[in-house]
C-alpha cells in the first residue's frame, strides 16, 4: 500500500474519533467566548501603551479572561517572557527561597530546565546556586508516576512540587487532568503549604479543565504553543493563585512592578484573537497526532501515545531508531512546511539543550510549535517527537513524504 493509500486508510479508521475531537472543540471554546462576554472585551482592548505599560487596560483584562479560561484566580499574560521555559523559571524563583526544596514528581524534567534548576552549567544563577535544593522522583519502568514513592515523598521543607504535564523529550506517558489532581491530593495530604506547580506547556485545551481547577496552585506556559492560536508572535503567561502569578511577575519584572508594568507593543488584538483561536487549533493538532501515530503503527514503529488512545497533550513521539531516520523524517517535514521548505534540517547545539537537536520548524512565528514541526535530540533510542498543526490536512500531506523517507520500520 503506498503512501496515500495508507493515509486514506487512516483517515477512515480515525472519523469517529476526529468528531469526538470537534466536540472537545466547542466546549473549550464556549468557554472562551463566555470568559470574553462577561469581561465585555470590545475593539477598544485592542489598544496597547507605550513605555512602562501602567494602565493597559486591554492587558489587564485580557489577565482577567486568561485566568478565567485557565480556572485560575488571576494570571499575567506578558510578551516580555522569552519563551515557555523563561515564564516557568519566573514562576520557580518567584517562590522559592533558600532552604526550600523543590520536588519534580514525573521523572527528570524538559531538558531546558536543567540549567535553570542547576543540573548542568554553573556560575548563571540557577536556582542550585541561589540555595534551593531538588530532588526528582523516579518513573516506574512502565514510564508511569510511582504513586507508591510520591505518597511518602514532600517532605517539611518542599516548598514546590514540579508537575510537568507534557512527557518533553521522554518516552512516557502525558498526564491527564486526572492524573495532576491525584498528584496535588497526594502532595497536600502531606504538606499543605506546599506549591503545587504545573508546567501547562503543550496541555493547554486538551481537556475542557485546566490544572488549577483540580488544585494547582501555579501553571505556566507559552504563547507560541496552544495559547497562542499559531498568531501570537511571542510571549508566555502564569496564572493561578493570584499571590503567587504576583510573585512570578514580580521576578519577570521587578519587586514593586510586579504585574503593574509591561507594555503589549500594539500586540493585545493579536494576544486576544490567539485565544479564541486556540482551542480550534489545538484541535487539529491532536487530529494530527491520532494520524500520525496511526500510520507510523502500521508501519511497525513504536509510538506514544497509542492511535486510538486519548490525547493529554499535542505531541506524538515516534521511536525511530536510527538517527539516519531522524534527520530524514524531520527533512521531509521541512520540505512540506509553509516557510524555509528550501532549507535542509541538521543536527546542532541549541541554547538550554544538552544533546544535539534536529528540528524542522518552516512556521510563521519562529519555534512556533503551535503550527507543525517535527525534532529529536541525536541520541538513542532517536525518538521524533511531533507536535502542533494549524490544520489535520497539512499534517497528513507532510506524512506522505515522511513515510516514503523512512520506510517500515
């Protein structure tokens, strides 16, 4: 069966599960439009200020809708923050101390992190050097949270428990909504004061609950992943308890400031439009993982998460095997995106990344995994790891190649 006909095929199996998927869809999004009614959003948000930023009224309310959308008491939405990584770093040095203890509980965390806790690099001001200890509990071999271990492990001085919904660049499960409400009963049955934290990055609209509804104190995220839309051209937020989004914010811009400053650069029509766009967008994209996992099943490659099973957030890992392959498959994604197809994907050192990394990202906004792109760090077992997608149609012309580059497996 060639290429097309396998998509065809695909196609066909996955119907019942792409209505579900619309159905997900329009209640997210009745969500979002119930949030912008009764905050009475109207073309006169759409005007930003300049300098400082005291007084946007439309950021200030876009604040309000956001936190409302993320079931949250308040949140600062900033395109002042670089990127998923830099909110949730704001957000870790916005409430830890000296002294404290922060406990990751999903295995070891994204790569990007590990400079910022302190595990690599030194002399930069990780959270290592400022006096704040870490610890991470260990994923059973299945790849699943050891709910035994976590039941005994917060301990008096764990300030925060780091939840990281999304699997980043390991082979294991997503967690579901349910899954973080478990983990937050667990960690306050223990310790009550302790900060239950989410990195909500890639989550967002998967289910029609956020974290904060099932008890987590803080979330972060980007911009240029499900939030966003695929228009927003940069930024991330946090939101949750709002004594704590206050402190975050006053780490992304000073003591004092806090979430009082921050001009929007005319960008507020374009932070509200991404929005109301996103639960459209993050639809498409889980059709696009359900294809993709689909296929490349059939062809005998291991995949996570499963075809049929459900999505808890917008990436479809592909254990590949070989790095031949991978930079193959990441190649023919490139020459099927809108931008750059010209242009050759190869592996390098990129910023905050330990391995070397091949990536194929011809987006509108630059590392915007919110539209479609492909990578994979170059070392075993040489997993690809897909995710975001404007429509489920690109995603399956661009799987055409893919499966002629890298064969069965």
């Amino acid at each position: 069966m060639n290429s097309p006909s396998k998509l065809l095929a695909a196609e066909a199996a996955l119907l019942p599960i792409f209505s579900k998927i619309d159905a997900q869809v329009k209640q997210n999004l009745k969500k979002v439009l119930e949030a912008f009614r009764s905050h009475r959003v109207g073309a006169h948000h759409f005007a930003g200020v300049s300098g400082y930023g005291h007084d946007d009224m439309g950021r200030d309310t876009l604040d309000r809708v956001f936190a409302e959308v993320m079931d949250a008491e308040a949140a600062a939405v900033r395109v002042q923050f670089v990127s998923g990584t830099h909110a949730i770093a704001c957000a870790l040095f916005g409430v830890l101390r000296p002294g404290d203890e922060m406990l990751a509980v999903v295995g070891s965390p994204y790569d990007t992190l590990e400079e910022v806790i302190g595990l690599r690099g030194q002399g930069q001001g990780s959270l290592k050097e400022f006096g704040v200890s870490y610890r991470e509990l260990d994923l059973t071999t299945e790849g699943n949270i050891d709910w035994q271990a976590l039941g005994k492990a917060v301990k008096d001085n764990t300030r925060l428990v780091l939840i990281q919904r999304s699997c980043g660049y390991s082979w294991r499960p997503s967690l579901s909504i349910a899954d973080i409400e478990k983990i937050v009963h667990l960690v306050k049955q223990q310790n009550p004061n302790t900060i239950c934290f989410v990195d909500n990055c890639y989550g967002e609209f998967i289910e029609d609950r956020e974290p904060p509804a099932v008890g987590a104190d803080l979330i972060a995220g980007s911009l240029i992943k499900n939030p966003g839309g695929t228009i927003v051209t940069g930024g991330g937020y946090v939101a949750g308890r709002a004594d704590l989004v206050e402190a975050a914010a006053c780490r992304l811009t000073a003591p004092g400031i806090g979430s009082a400053g921050g001009a929007t650069f005319d960008q507020n029509r374009l932070l509200f439009q991404g929005l109301f766009l996103a639960p459209q967008m993050v639809g498409e994209a889980v059709k696009g993982t359900h294809l993709t996992a689909y296929v490349f099943d059939k062809l005998g490659y291991a995949v996570n998460p499963l075809p049929l099973a459900p999505r808890r957030d917008v990436i479809q890992a592909i254990k590949l095997g070989s790095p031949k392959k991978l930079i193959a498959f990441c190649r023919a994604i490139q020459e099927h995106s809108p931008i750059g197809s010209y242009l050759e994907p190869v592996p390098d050192e990129m910023p905050g990344y330990e391995s070397k990394v091949v990536m194929a990202g011809g987006t509108f906004i630059e590392g915007s995994t919110s539209e479609f792109s492909a990578d994979g760090p170059l070392r075993e077992p040489y997993i690809v790891f897909c995710q975001g997608g404007t429509h489920w149609t690109h995603v399956a012309i661009a799987l055409e190649s893919a499966i002629e580059a890298v064969g069965s497996a």
